[in-house]
C-alpha cells in the first residue's frame, strides 16, 4: 500500500493537495508537478510522495503545459533546497521549465502510471532506502516516452480519469499495430454490439469474403412433365439455404439508409417466367417453404441457458429483444427478417410464428401479384430430392463481404446471427451452442491465446453472457487491417448509423475537422462501448478499444464522456512524428 498523504482535500471529482505542502518552502526539497485541471492525478502523486518527505518537502506547481512557470511559484522553489522531484515526463513540465535544476523525474506512460511510479518511490522513501540519485528516471524504462506519445496517452486515458468511468473498464490503444497504452487490457467484460467484429471475423475466415447464399424454386419434376390445361397439380417448393438479407424492396426501403440486400420479387419474376414457358398459369397445390438448411429449428434464443447455469441465470437472450423486435425470427428461410407484417417503426413489427410458413406466404402473394393463381394455402414443409425435382429459378445472395456494412455500420442483429449459425452449420451444428463452438474454435485459429478472452453465445452481442477483452477487440481489428473491407464498413464516428451523433470534437471543443475514425459502438443496460481506427495525417495508424461495464450504464446516455472522450482523443491525432 502506499503511504498515505494527512490532510489531502477533495474537491468535486479532483484531489487537490492539503494547504500546508502550499505553504513556506524555505530548505525543503521541492516536489514540481504541472498544475493544469487534466493534472490532478499528477498532483495527487505529488501529494504522496510530500507526504513521505514530510515536513521537509513542498509540492510547487509547474503551471499549465504550455504557460510560464508562475511566478509566486517560482519564488517558492527558488527558497527551496536542492534536487528534489518532477511529478510527470517533459510533455506535463518540459526540461525549459526546470532551468538546470538537477532534480529527479518520476513518471510512466499516464497519469496513472505516473501516480503508480510515486507510489514506489514513496514506498521506498518510507522505508528509508534511496530510491534513486538525481538526474535519473524512475518510469520503468530506459528512456522517457517522447512528448507525443505522453500527449496521446493522457488524451486516451481521459475516459478513465472521468466521473463516469466505472471501475470495470478497458482500453487499449496501438499505433501501427504496436501498444501505446494500456489499461485492464486482456479483462474480458460484456461487449455488446462489439461481439460482431468477432462473428464477423469468424465467418470471413470459415465462409470466405466471396461466400453467397442461394434462394431456390423447384417442382415435382413428374408434376411438371405433366402440366395439361395450364395447371400444375402439385405444390411449388421455396428452398432457403440461410440467406441473412432475403427481403422485399418495400422493407428495405422503409429506411432512408440504403443497403445490400436480395431481392425476392426478381425470384418471383424469374419463376413466374418459367411457369409461362412451361404453359402454367395455375398451381393446383401450394407454395411450400423449406427451411431445413439450419435443421436445429431454433427461431430465438429466450429459453436457452449458458452452461453452468442456475435458476438465477438469466436467459441467452432477455424475452424484451422479442417483444420489441430487437432481432428477427431465426430459420434456413426468412423474408423481411422473419416479419409479416413488417412497419415503419420496429417496434410494430409482427413476428412470424413461423418464418418459413410466412417466407413462402409472401412468396405466394408476389406470385399472385404476377397473375399466377395458386389455389390452396402456403404452408412449410421439405422440397422432393434434387433428383426428383425441376428448378424453376434462383436468386444469389450478396457476398458476405457485401454484407458486412448492414452488420458493422447498421449493426444488424438477425444478420449476424444468421451468419452465426452459417458457421455452425459449415462446421457441422447451426444450433446455437453449436455455432458458439465453431466460432470460438475459429478465432483459436486466428487469434491464439486472446480467443480465451473472447466469449461468444450469441452472434450480435445481445447476450449478457458473451465476453470482449479490450486486447481482443483491438487484435480483430488489426488482423483485419485498417483499410480492409472490414474496417472500413464500420460507422464513421459523427457521420453514420450507429455512432452519428458521436463524433469527434475538434482542440476546444469545436465540431470541426477532425480524423476520420472508422468505428463499432456497442450499448446494453449494463455495457457501453467503441473500437476503431483511424489513418492521422502523418500515417500513422490508430487502433482502439473501450469497454466499461456498470449496472444501468445506459443511463449515461449514447453519446457519453466515456466514448466522446475516447473518440477525440484518437480524433485530435494530429500532432504525432512523420512515420
């Protein structure tokens, strides 16, 4: 434990030194620290390491980065003795301010790691041992970190320093792929939304970039062959094979944003063409859906349990994520996210009790639509063998990596989870626990031991049971490079869904230029969170992560000092060395 200072002050959120290390200075060894307000963890170590020294010591502050040494500051310090202590590195209180006063530096990479430093010092003082000899520095390194990089990992660590920073919380920050800062970097917490960068990485790696997913018609091929009078007697066969963005223009279009997605009505013109060339006009059967691609039949996750659990355990998914339609209903065929009827809003969305009896009820109507009579009613069921059957039209799905800015930028959740089980089902299980193993077992593959810190039962982060490390989450990003198709299908910090109204502030809190940040947010009740990257003008590339955890955290709003903090840091990168 460290020492502890008698009679320090708190003041609002900042610790500020106790009057008497303020006082006369006269023979005592002088402690300097900068005094800016962004200091005060700088001045609280100060305080530990005067309080130490005792009554033989004094804490002189510096003045702002950037201000003259104050004067009534320096007339303080020209009365003390000589050598003594720097509380922080040249960027907090520059050599020009120390005039040639051989004195000792202590400091490490921020300002907690500064506070850490005095403690060992005031640990070893106590002691009665002498930790150091003037001139040296004591941050753990042979070298102090250059004024840049302290500039940076004060800016980043802001976030932990603020009102609002919950005791379990992560950040890490690298540049050019190696580690600047680091703060509880390999604690795994609840990520929300920022579990898709892991599902996403898994499908690219299990599926590939360029994997698709194909809708299929087919008939009895010995119904077809004996079509008379127009009419087919026999049912017609809607074959899914998982395809995560199957819908209608009309419920894509619903929403201004204008995203991939495959269009079922061209399916619908493609069939009804074949039906004409082959003389049908009436189907004397029905529309039937095949939805055994994922033959685990799971639609929702609200009644599963995580391993281990008791009656306590919260369920994989909360029943609200239903009632308010925070996900879609889950089989190998849906329409319209497994809606019918879908609306403008959400929330009054209707879900199918069946999606793949209402995938080929929807089919049935666009068929109608087209002038095909179909005479009895869409219902769900298993198409004939392909040897017994007729293709009558198909239609392909976007690349998966087509479909990464619905799942990153919109952070779709039915999407993601589709994809989920496309990676169970490639690995032989699309259940859910089954895909929670493929997933988990592909990123083993990719990431090494940081897979241990990544949690995943679920594959869109609604889950309170998944896990993220603030280490994970940077890795997927650097694995994935910071001009891949992957990043840059991230929402743009302050210009897209869902970060738009969380951008980067521009020095002085202006809403002007900033660097680009190609970012994932990530919100539930308990969790709120953002990883991204950013290219600053010089080249240099910054990769991030921060995750914090509290009860009710929600209640800090979207926008909170933790991200808007943590995105102008990474924005405001403006000041770094030519790479």
């Amino acid at each position: 434990m460290w020492p502890a200072s008698a009679g320090a002050q708190t003041a609002g959120s900042a610790t500020l030194p106790p009057p008497e290390v303020l006082g006369d200075c006269t023979g005592a060894v002088p402690v300097i620290v900068a005094s800016d307000a962004d200091a005060q963890s700088d001045i609280y170590a100060a305080v530990l390491l005067a309080g130490v020294l005792g009554a033989t010591s004094c804490v002189v502050l510096a003045g702002g980065r950037d201000d003259p040494f104050p004067q009534n500051q320096l007339d303080r310090l020209a009365t003390a003795a000589s050598g003594g202590y720097v509380v922080g590195g040249p960027a907090a209180v520059p050599e020009a301010k120390l005039s040639g006063r051989n004195m000792t530096r202590v400091h490490g990479a921020d300002r907690w790691a500064t506070a850490t430093a005095v403690g060992n010092v005031a640990t070893a003082l106590a002691a009665g041992e002498d930790p150091s000899t003037p001139g040296n520095t004591i941050e753990g390194a042979d070298d102090d970190p250059p004024a840049w990089q302290q500039r940076l990992t004060t800016e980043f660590s802001a976030a932990l320093r603020s009102s609002e920073a919950p005791d379990d919380m992560c950040m890490s920050l690298y540049r050019n792929g190696e580690p600047i800062f680091e703060h509880k970097p390999h604690t795994p917490l609840l990520p929300a939304s920022l579990a898709k960068l892991a599902t996403i990485t898994a499908a690219l790696n299990e599926l590939g970039a360029d994997a698709t997913f194909t809708t299929r018609v087919v008939a009895d091929a010995d119904a077809l062959a004996a079509v008379s009078d127009g009419v087919l007697r026999g049912d017609l066969y809607l074959v899914g094979s998982g395809d995560p963005v199957l819908a209608t223009p009309g419920y894509i279009n619903r929403i201004a944003d204008a995203r991939p997605y495959t269009d079922v009505t061209q399916l619908a013109d493609s069939v009804v063409a074949a039906l004409d060339a082959a003389g049908v006009d009436t189907i004397e059967g029905a529309i039937v859906g095949d939805g055994s691609w994922f033959a685990d039949g799971e639609q929702s996750y609200t009644t599963h349990s995580p391993p281990g659990a008791t009656p306590e355990t919260p369920p994989i998914w909360k029943p609200s994520y239903l009632s308010e339609n925070f996900v879609g209903v889950l089989s190998g065929l849906i329409i319209n996210d497994g809606y019918s009827p879908y609306a403008i809003d959400r929330r009054n969305h209707t879900r199918s009790a069946d999606s793949t009896q209402a995938a080929a009820s929807n089919f049935d109507d666009l068929l109608e639509a087209r002038g095909m009579v179909i005479r009895h009613r869409p219902r769900s069921g298993s198409a004939p063998a392909a040897s017994d059957s007729t293709d009558l039209g198909s239609i392909t799905s976007p690349s998966v990596a087509d479909m990464l800015v619905r799942i990153l930028r919109y952070s779709e959740n039915t999407p993601a989870e589709m994809l989920f089980k496309q990676i169970g089902r490639h690995r032989g299980d699309s259940s859910r626990a089954g895909s929670a193993k493929a997933a988990s077992a592909a990123l083993g593959d990719l990431l090494g031991t940081t897979a241990d810190e990544i949690v995943l039962v679920d594959g869109s982060g609604l889950s309170v049971h998944n896990r993220m490390s603030c280490e994970a989450a940077v890795r997927l990003l650097l694995l994935a490079g910071s001009e891949s198709r992957f990043a840059t299908s991230l929402s743009i910090a302050g210009q897209t869904p869902t970060l738009r109204s969380c951008g980067p502030r521009s020095a002085g809190n202006g809403q002007g230029p900033a660097n680009t940040i190609f970012a994932k947010g990530g919100q539930l009740n308990d969790s709120s969170a953002v990883v991204g990257v950013s290219t600053a003008p010089n080249g240099d590339v910054l990769t991030f992560a921060m995750i914090a955890n509290e009860p009710l955290i929600i209640r800090i709003g979207s926008c909170n000092a933790l991200r808007q903090l943590t995105l102008d840091a990474i924005g405001r990168y403006t000041y770094g060395p030519a790479s």
